[in-house]
C-alpha cells in the first residue's frame, strides 16, 4: 500500500454515486481524524495525477478533514474495470 497526496487525486467523473449526504460526510471526516483511514481509496494512474476508482466518500471526508496524504491502493485498470469496481463498492455494501 502506498501513500499520495490529497491533491494528486481526482473523482471519477463517471462515478455511479452523484450525490453525497453531507452530514455524513461531516461524521465520516470526523472519525477519520479520530481514527485514521482504515480502508485505502483505490486509484489508477492517469496523466499527471490519480483518478478514484473506488472510496471516494473516504476521498471527500479526508479533504475536508484537512488530511494531506492519504493511503491508496494504485491498480492498473481500464474503463470496464473502473465501472465494474465501482459498482461492486456500492452494490455489495451492506448499511449497518
């Protein structure tokens, strides 16, 4: 696992999740600062910087929580791979 700085990271515009409940953002940025980042964000190398691929929710909260670096999981995938990972992240999580 690697580390990157926050500002080397970009959204994927063709994320399936569109819209993002700011007050959990708020609590997620909170528990990030009390307990660090638990899971890595997992990014693709593009031209320049690195696009999210999976975590962004952890991406958003980290920057907001003023987080500099942030850990990441860097995987070499194409368009399919992204949206199929993408959809597996949300698809399969189960709220508590």
């Amino acid at each position: 696992m690697n580390e990157l700085p926050v500002r080397a990271i970009r959204p994927n515009p063709t994320q399936p999740r569109k819209r993002f409940n700011e007050k959990a953002l708020e609590e997620l940025a909170q528990s990030l600062v009390r307990h660090g980042m638990i899971q890595p964000i997992v990014v693709r190398p593009r031209d320049g910087y690195y696009e999210i691929i999976a975590g962004e929710r952890r991406y958003q909260a980290a920057s907001r929580a003023g987080f500099e670096r942030v850990p990441v999981l860097v995987i070499e995938a194409d368009e399919t791979r992204v949206m199929e990972l993408a959809l597996i992240e949300n698809i399969q999580r189960a709220d508590l």
